[in-house]
C-alpha cells in the first residue's frame, strides 16, 4: 500500500507567465521504505529514498534541498522531464506533412535540444490528480510554444507498488499533427547521492544493447548503427563503471562527450512492449536497480559536464551541502533517438489528433546479498537458486 504526501517545496517563476508561483512536493512511499519526491517545477525527482542490505536508507537521486538549486544549475537538468522533443534537432527544422517546420535553436544558435528555450524542464507543471498509489502532472503546451504545431496535452503518471517497482507513464495527445519525444533526465548514485565519483566507479552495469547510434563530428545522429561487440561501448556483460569512465578517458578525440553513448535497444520498436534494458548493482552496499522501458533508445553519461575537482572548479552544491563534481552521477534517458524528425530510418517520433502517444519506463529497485556482489560465477552456479535468488527490499 502506498501513500502520497504533499508539502510546499518553494516558489518560482512560471518562465510562461511570468508570475510567482509555489511549487509542491509529492511524497510517494510504500511499505518497503521505499519513497520517491516530485516536485512539480521540470516534473522533476527530487528525491528517491531506499536501504540497502545493512537497512541502511539513502537518498540516491543528486539534487536540490530548494528551487534556488533547481534554478541555478538548470543547464544540468536534474531529474527533469524533457520535451516536446528531448535530444537534438539538427538544423532547427524538419519536414512533416511536405511542409518545413522551423523550431527555435537553443543549442549554439544552429539547432534545438531538448525543446527549447522553455522546455518541458523549465515549466511548472499542473497536478492532475493525486491517486492512491501516485501521482498525476498535467501540462499543455500551445500550437506554436518553440515553434512546434498543434497544442499538446501531455499527463505523467509517477506510481509506486509494494514490488518496489517505480513507474513513469507519459501520455499526450495533439489537436494537429506534430512531433513528441518526451524523457526524463534523473542523475543516480546507488551509494547514496553524498558518495562522490568514487560510489559511481563501485557501480557494476549491464545494458542489454547491440547497436549504438553513429554520431558525425558535432554529436548529431548519422542515421546509422554501430554495433558494439569489440568496443568500449559493449556492457552486454557485467563491467565496472569506473572501468569504462577511465577507458574513455584514454580515448583520442571523437564526438562524444566522455562516456556519454545513446543505445540503440530496440530498432524494431513497438510501444505496446516493455522490455528489459539494463541492471545497474552497488556491491558494498547491495542495492540494485533494474530498468524496463518501450522506448528504443537509451543515452546513458556519467555527469561529464559537472565541474572538475582536479581542475579547481567550483562543485556544485547539491543536498545537504553535497559537493557534486564529475562523474557523481549517472543519468539514463529513456526516448526515441535523437533527430528522428530528420531520419527516416528512425521510429517515427510524430503523431496525429487520432493517436496517442505512451512511454512507460519502470525502474525497479531492490536489494543483492553482499556476500552474492563478490562471488564468482561458477560459485553462484554451484549454490542452491532459492538461496542465492535477489530480494527486492
């Protein structure tokens, strides 16, 4: 049985009204001890609370105790929702319905990202309802907001169950043709969001993907997949993240950031399946976080844009006065590939007045023995399975 909690988190400025406004809490808790915060400023995860196999409970989402943090540091976006259109449009422009659409350029005044200048991030989004196991944000964008057709109303849907399974349903429907590619940007440390970069390199993932997206010289999609096998980018097994931050790291330059990849999980996509994605595990303190999305794309980073410890920059001060440097997170967006608008061979990111669109990412957390984070395979594979199976807090 959940239950939701509402408090006033702080008070901004709705950037499309220009009038202060409060921003509330949402506090969604199950019986586990489980408990996840969204503020309504981005629709934004404040806060996902969980223990680990010593009982121990940790916040592991990196944020902000206030909306002055949120502000502040929002070229980060920090556990915002993306849109209409999340990843870039080369150019500014695409062609839909045998017209060009021009949208705004926020990204080196040459093309967009993530929406706009007032993305669905920067936004204060509406509560819908509250429901017995979550909650419902609401928000309309009008015909014409950074250059898009058709007005676009858009619920997400946060819901937690006693499986300690949390769910992000997006739905949005449109009054003319357009394009909607919606995401969230949540920044993880499985060891707790004080941990640092040193609790990110601890981290062992596995991302259940073959292809990457081939990027030109200025990040944007090519049209064509890599495969991974005999790369850096394959973590179809389990591999450290430290491992590969530090192998990027002796890379010679490409066009990615550092240790910063979109995945291509699924290039036959079929919104009506949920598939697995990946398993990101934090040995020494046995927590687990198992992903399932019906999105085809996954671009996954390691906060390379935080400021640099070694360099002297000045941290970013998130929660509870911690210092945020380089690689003190990792983010998964969940989406379509970015610049699908001028891709053909992509899943088609537009939609009509009579279709609607769904993304469901569900993020399962749960809990792994620490005697089980060191064994070797052959070990486990000689231990009884109803001994050694993962408990899911």
């Amino acid at each position: 049985m959940a239950k939701v909690v509402e408090d006033i988190f702080g008070i901004a400025i709705n950037p499309l009204t220009n009038m202060a406004q409060v921003v509330r809490r949402y506090t969604i808790s199950n019986t586990n001890r489980l408990s996840i915060s969204v503020i309504q400023l981005g629709a934004s995860i404040q806060s996902i609370y969980m223990p680990d196999a010593y009982h121990n409970v940790e916040d592991v989402v990196l944020g902000f105790d206030d909306v002055a943090g949120y502000l502040q540091h929002s070229q980060s976006q920090f556990g915002c929702t993306l849109g209409r259109l999340s990843g870039q449009v080369a150019n500014g422009e695409f062609i839909m319905d045998e017209k060009r659409v021009s949208v705004t350029k926020n990204l080196n005044n040459k093309h967009q990202t993530d929406g706009g200048f007032i993305g669905f991030d920067s936004i204060i989004w509406d509560l819908d309802q509250i429901r017995p196991d979550g909650i419902t944000l609401r928000h309309i964008s009008d015909h014409g907001h950074e250059g898009y057709p058709g007005k676009l109303t858009v619920l997400i849907h946060y819901t937690i169950d006693d499986d300690n399974r949390f769910y992000i349903r997006i739905e949005a429907r449109t009054d003319r043709p357009t394009a909607v590619n919606i995401s969230n940007h949540i920044y993880f440390n499985l060891a707790g969001h004080k941990a640092g970069p040193e609790g990110i390199y601890e981290h062992r993932m596995v991302v259940e993907a073959d292809h990457i997206i081939e990027l030109n010289a200025e990040s944007l999609p090519t049209g064509k997949f890599k495969r991974v096998d005999d790369t850096i980018n394959d973590i179809r097994l389990p591999v450290f993240i430290g491992d590969r931050v530090r192998r990027f790291e002796t890379l010679p330059s490409q066009p990615t950031r550092q240790c910063e990849v979109c995945y291509a999980m699924d290039k036959e996509f079929d919104a009506n399946v949920t598939k697995f994605v990946g398993r990101f595990l934090h040995p020494p303190s046995g927590r687990l976080m198992e992903i399932y999305s019906n999105q085809p794309g996954l671009r996954f980073s390691v906060a390379n844009d935080f400021p640099k410890e070694l360099r002297g920059d000045d941290a970013i001060m998130g929660k509870q006065c911690t210092r945020y440097w380089q690689y003190s997170g990792f983010s998964l967006q969940l989406q379509k590939f970015p610049d699908s608008v001028n891709q053909l061979d992509f899943p088609t990111v537009f939609i009509l007045p009579s279709e609607n669109y769904f993304h469901e990412t569900v993020f399962r957390f749960g809990i792994q023995e620490s005697w089980k984070c060191c064994a070797e395979p052959h070990e486990l594979e000689e231990m009884d399975a109803e001994t050694v199976r993962t408990s899911y807090i």
